[in-house]
C-alpha cells in the first residue's frame, strides 16, 4: 500500500538557518516524489519533484530535495531560511506509471521561520 | 498567478440550499480534480476525471455531486451538506498520459456551512 509521513506536525527555524522538512514513503515499483507549499488562504503549489536520475533535485524559492531510496525519503531542504518561507508544506508520493488518483499525501508540516 | 481558477472563493450556505463550485484551467490539461481540505487531516481526493473517465472516492456522500463537461471545466454540485463538510475545497488539472504528471491547483473554495 502507498503511504507517505511527514513525523513533524510543526518545524521552527531561525531566519537565516538552514532548514528541513521530512518526508518519507512507501510505494510499490519506482516512486514519482513531489513538494508542494501552502501559505495561508491559498492553494497548493508545487515547489520540486523526482521522477528519476540525479537524486537531488532543485526547485522553485531556492529548496531542493534529495531523494534516498534505501532510507524510502525525500526531506525538502533550504540552505538558508526567509521568514516569507513560513507556510504549509506537503510532501506526496504515487507509483511511476500510475493514475494521479493514485497520488497520496503527507498530513502536511508546518514551517515556521522565527526572524 | 495560477492556471486554475475556482469560483466562488468563499462561499456560505444553509443545510437545504444547493449551490455549485466551479473551476476551469487554462493549462490544456486532461485531467481535473476536486479535493477536500479539512483542519489536521490529510488532503481527501474526492474525484478525479482523467482521460474521459471519471474516477471517485467511494467514501464521498451523495450530496456531493461532479460535473465535467469538457476537459477545462469542472463542477462541484452541493446539496443539503451538513456541518462537517464545511472546508476547503481545492480543484486541480494535470496532463496524464505521460510524463510526471504534478498538479495544479487553484486558490480553494472555502465552504462554510451552517
């Protein structure tokens, strides 16, 4: 069964400090990984994926990605946080060669950059 | 700036009105989506009409109804709702078919009902 955790409910950082946000899953075959962001009364947008190739992967607003199979993660990382980074974020995983009805969610994980 | 609007953003009803969600995207996608956004629970993929074909959560109530006319325009038809559906209801598109196939959605209907 696909499953996707995000452990972290809520994560603080100080501005300036580099940041993580974790996400691990489980899938059958290849997965097909993806960030997205939420700031308030707004929708979801995509910040990053892995499909295949290098295993870091860079995306919009300066995050990146690295996905780790033996450890089943792909925690979203930034080198240097900005308080404008502080938002909702969504982690999401669905087989490779699936539907997208197959794609699911993390409970998401609330980032908070302290200025 | 997005390529899928939803309309209306926020809307208020009663126990026995009916009114409707709407969302068109401007992507060229062949794929849209209705979910639905509750306070510290996962995102809920209510339907999904890919391809022609329309897939749903069987664990969606009735009162919710989906309507696709064409591949940019989707509907969410409301009807006699309770409390407890009152949330967020985002709607996305992506190109299925090939390719990675991410979504993209729109700013949400925030949906309160009394």
């Amino acid at each position: 069964a696909q499953s996707v955790a995000q452990p972290e409910d809520q994560v603080n950082v100080a501005e300036g400090n580099p940041l993580t946000v974790k996400c691990t899953y489980s899938v059958s075959g290849n997965p097909y990984l993806f960030w997205y962001v939420q700031y308030p009364n707004r929708g979801l947008q995509f910040l990053l994926k892995y499909i295949t190739g290098d295993n870091l992967v860079k995306g919009s607003y300066g995050f990146e990605a690295e996905f780790n199979k033996s450890q089943t993660s792909f925690h979203l990382k930034k080198p240097s946080a900005l308080v404008s980074d502080s938002a909702l974020y969504f982690c999401a995983v669905r087989g490779a060669h699936t539907g997208a009805n197959n794609l699911f969610f993390g409970t998401g994980t609330r980032l908070t950059v302290i200025p | 700036e997005t390529g899928v609007t939803q309309t209306p953003r926020h809307l208020v009803m009663g126990m026995t009105n009916k009114k409707s969600l709407k969302c068109e995207q401007h992507l060229g996608h062949n794929a849209m989506y209705w979910y639905k956004q509750s306070a510290k629970k996962p995102l809920e993929l209510m339907f999904v009409y890919s391809l022609e074909e329309r897939v749903e959560n069987n664990s969606v109530p009735s009162r919710f109804s989906p309507e696709c006319p064409n591949s940019s325009h989707l509907f969410l038809h409301l009807h006699t709702l309770q409390p407890e559906d009152s949330a967020l209801y985002l709607c996305a598109s992506s190109q299925e078919g090939g390719g990675s196939g991410e979504l993209f959605f729109g700013e949400g209907s925030r949906l309160t009902v009394l």
